[in-house]
C-alpha cells in the first residue's frame, strides 16, 4: 500500500488553497498511490478567530472538491481537517473519501488545543470549537484505519480504543507548533506506534515563519516497530511511503504487547 503525505502551504484565499490540495492529488496518483493525506485544517489558516469565517456544512464547497478528487484520482482521501458547522455549533473536522468519492468516515476533534505555555505557544481552540465525541475507524480494502486530530494523538486512550476496533494505521491531520513541535512531535508518533503495534502517520502543513500560528511540519510514518520510516522537513512538499501491513502481525508475534495486557486487573471500555 503507498501513501501520499501532502505537506502543503496554507493561503488567507480557500480557493487556492483547494487548488493546492488539487494540485498535490494529483502528484500522488502520477504515482500511484493508494491513499493520500492532507494536514490539519488545510484550507484555513490555523488561528481560532477563522474557524468561524471558513467553516462550511458537510457537503459543500471544500466537502464537494475532495470528494470528485478522490473520485477523480481513483484513491482513498483523507481530508486533513477544516472547520465544519452545523447549526450554532463549529468543529475541527476530518472527511475521509473510498476511490469512488464516497464518505466513508468523518472524524469531529475530541480534545480541543488550549495551552498557555509560558514563553511559547498560547493557544485556545474551545474559544470557537466544539469537541467531537465519536472515536472513528473505517474500514478500507488494506483493512481498518482510525482517524484522529492533532492534539488527539496525546491521549493513549483514544489510540487504545481504535486498535482495540481493529485498526492497523492510525492517521493524524496535525499542526504542532514550533514550542511543541520539537519537543513532542516525533516521540508522540513513535510512542502510539510502540503501544499498540500500529502504524502511525501525521500529516502537517508547511512551515511558514510569517504566519500567525507556525507549523512545524515535519510529517512523517511510523512503524509498528517504532522506527522512522519517511519524513519531510519544514518546505511544502509530497512524500511517499510503501507500507506493508504484514509487518504488524510479525511484531505482534516477536512481542505481543496486546496479547499480554493485564485485562484481569485494568479494562478499557468505549462507554466508561
């Protein structure tokens, strides 16, 4: 299965950056890939005063243009995020799209970005989002993924769940920042990755050092072993990765971490 990483810069104009993502799609079929990933909140600068402004109902104009691209380009898709509304309510929100443009599965952020980091990062996203409250797996041809957002991926739970569901990748639309990005971006994918014996993919925006909120880019995959197997650096750019679902049950076997769990003694349920 090859994956396409879509690192791309975001614009103020939602138009171009639809165009982008459009642009960057079809990069990823000239190489065949089977599934392509857009970072977080691709068609909106990440601030929280422009949730509002660009968020759009499921099904128009951002929703409409993924899903004739990844119809058009015959692979799954997964939409990075954008601010989605429904009626007084906005969320951070992932669409993913099967080969024939259909929605397959929708992922609304479950834990909101606000941290005030003293001589960094200051940031309050429950100023004008909601939280989600669905955990998200879907099911494909290479068997099941889970969907979270960004600041999601710090909660083990959340992953526990998911592979708890069957899922063997987990995919990340993030937006670390340059005070969490370094310290936290790498050693959060490759620890889910180790936990639970999956693989992990984040999937960021370029860096741009005039922007009001900078990413830190650096997206990347994970292997079930925790080791770095394709990552980009700051620029815009498309990254390719071969993976090879085989390799999960190997590691499972060498060392069944899962297999071994103390259900005994400690019990994770979806509901309590």
């Amino acid at each position: 299965m090859k994956v396409a990483l879509l690192q791309m810069s975001i614009s103020k104009e939602k138009q171009k950056n639809i165009d982008t993502a459009i642009s960057f799609l079809r990069q990823a079929k000239e190489k065949n890939a089977d599934i392509a990933i857009l970072p977080e909140m691709f068609c909106c600068p990440y601030a929280a005063k422009n949730f509002p402004i660009y968020a759009e109902q499921e099904g128009e104009m951002v929703w409409q243009a993924l899903s004739k691209t990844a119809k058009e380009c015959n692979m799954y898709l997964v939409g990075g995020s954008m601010p989605e509304k429904e009626k007084q309510a906005i969320y951070n929100t992932c669409y993913v799209f099967n080969r024939e443009g259909k929605q397959i599965a929708k992922h609304r952020k479950m834990h909101l970005f606000d941290i005030e980091i003293e001589g960094g990062q200051c940031f309050k996203e429950s100023d004008t989002l909601k939280a989600g409250n669905e955990i998200t797996v879907f099911d494909t041809e290479f068997g099941k993924m889970g969907i979270c957002i960004c600041y999601d991926i710090r909660f083990p739970e959340l992953a526990r769940l998911m592979v708890l569901d069957g899922a063997e990748i987990m995919i990340v639309p993030a937006a670390f920042n340059m005070t969490t990005g370094p310290a936290h971006w790498e050693i959060s994918f490759r620890t889910r990755a180790l936990d639970n014996q999956i693989y992990t993919i984040g999937v960021a925006p370029a860096r741009n050092e005039n922007a009001e909120y900078v990413s830190y880019g650096n997206s990347l995959v994970v292997s079930p072993w925790g080791k770095v197997l394709t990552r980009l650096e700051e620029k815009e750019a498309v990254a390719f990765c071969e993976i090879d679902l085989d390799k999960i049950n190997k590691v499972r076997q060498e060392l069944p971490l899962l297999k071994h769990r103390r259900k005994d003694i400690y019990i994770i349920k979806k509901n309590g």
